[in-house]
C-alpha cells in the first residue's frame, strides 16, 4: 500500500496517476492549505524594493493562494524573480508574464542557492515567498552572502487531527510519501515503534531524510524533488522492483 501525505492538490493528482498506474494506494494529507492574511502585506513590501532586488517563492501553494488574494498583487517588472522547482517557477512565471530562474536539477534550497543569481547578493533586499515556516537554510545563506533577507507568510498549514489507531491500522510495510518535515514530525507522533522500522518513506530532500533517520526511521529512499512525475516514477520502480 502507498500512502499519499502532501496536501491538495497535488496529493490527489499523483494518487490519480499512480492508481492510473494500477498500483494500490490512499491520499491521507496530514494538513491543509490556506491563505494567510500576511498575503495582504505583499504588495506593500514589493513596492519597496528597487530594481534587481529578488523575489523567491518556494512552492506551488505559494502561487495557488496568491491567485485567491482579494486583490489582485501588481509584480514589479525590474526585479529578479525566483523559484524552488520547475513547477513553481512556470506557474510564477505565468502569473508575472517574465522569467522566473530555478535550478534544473534538484529542487531544494541547496540547488537554487548554487545558481549564478544569487552569489553576488550584498546590499540586494530578498522577500522569500513561503508557508508559515520553513526555508531558513535558504535566507541564512543568502544572509551570509550580504543580503537583507525578509519572509512574506502567503499559506499556513493546519494539521488534520487523525486518531493515532488510523494512522496505526496502516500496513506495517506501507510505502510513505513525504514532502515536508512539518508532515513528517506529525506522522512521528501518530505511528508505532514498528511501523517506523518496517515502513518505506519516499523522502524529497537531504534535510527531510537526515531528520526521519534521526526519528528512527529505517528504510528512508531519497529522490531529487518533490515533482508528482519524479515521485511516481520512483514508486513504480519500487513497485517493479517488488519493494511496495
């Protein structure tokens, strides 16, 4: 059995690819999505910004809630703009009608902060664009290249409270999607000492790995991002190779 942890919509559509697929599997999102109020401050601090200044927006979630603004968010177009993942950045893109830059590979802090755009950023001011936490690597790093780094809050995450015993009564030897440490130290909370040993977690980064083995998971597969395709492909390979 796959377990399906990322939120909608994104959760239901790799559930509807991979049961395309004929694998068995269940969407079981550990929080949802909503706007935050923080969205109505983003104009105000775009405004601010001088020419060549940055915007970073992390995720699609980002893009999604800013579409659901009440009023509709003006991008200057003599700023910088950049995105974790190739996604994100061709939903941004279409939203600001100007390139958006992400790195080609991996889809994580680690690879965008190696792109030529964002060495030489002394004196430059960065608004990251992001959920209710999270990407501290990312400013820290831009910090200490000399950047005045801000986050603008655009969605929060709510826990969906299930009964520990649901969560529990999950195959021991499920095979987990996980695409964010939030998720991760909640599914923790819920799961049994067994489960946590025998269970299979798809990871979507270096950091969300390093944290579940630290949890004690045992079986932890890391692929480069959170892509629907790239997770897909890589639970069918596990599903070929007989280990789903």
């Amino acid at each position: 059995m796959i377990i399906i942890t990322r939120p909608s919509p994104y959760g239901e559509e790799l559930l509807n690819c991979l049961k395309h697929a004929g694998l068995s599997a269940r969407h079981i999102p550990l929080f949802t999505i909503e706007p935050s109020i923080s969205i109505n401050n983003l104009q105000g601090k775009l405004d601010t910004l001088s020419e060549h200044d940055m915007v970073i927006a992390v995720s699609p979630q980002v893009i999604n809630c800013l579409e659901q603004s009440a009023e509709p968010i003006q991008f200057p177009m003599a700023l910088n703009y950049a995105a974790i993942g190739q996604k994100t950045a061709q939903l941004l893109q279409k939203k600001i009608g100007q390139t958006v830059i992400y790195p080609s590979m991996d889809e994580n802090s680690e690879a965008l902060l190696t792109l030529s755009a964002l060495q030489k950023v002394a004196g430059k001011r960065i608004l990251i664009l992001r959920g209710n936490n999270g990407r501290e690597l990312l400013a820290s790093i831009l910090q200490s290249r000399g950047a005045q780094v801000e986050y603008v809050e655009c969605y929060q995450r709510r826990h969906i409270d299930y009964p520990a015993k649901e969560i529990q009564s999950w195959p021991k030897r499920a095979t987990i999607t996980m695409t964010n440490i939030d998720s991760l130290l909640r599914l923790n909370e819920l799961v049994t000492p067994s489960q946590r040993s025998l269970s299979k977690l798809v990871v979507t980064s270096p950091r969300i790995a390093n944290k579940a083995r630290q949890l004690g998971w045992l079986n932890v597969i890391q692929v480069d991002s959170a892509n629907n395709q790239i997770l897909f492909k890589m639970l069918v390979t596990l599903c070929h190779n007989g280990r789903v």
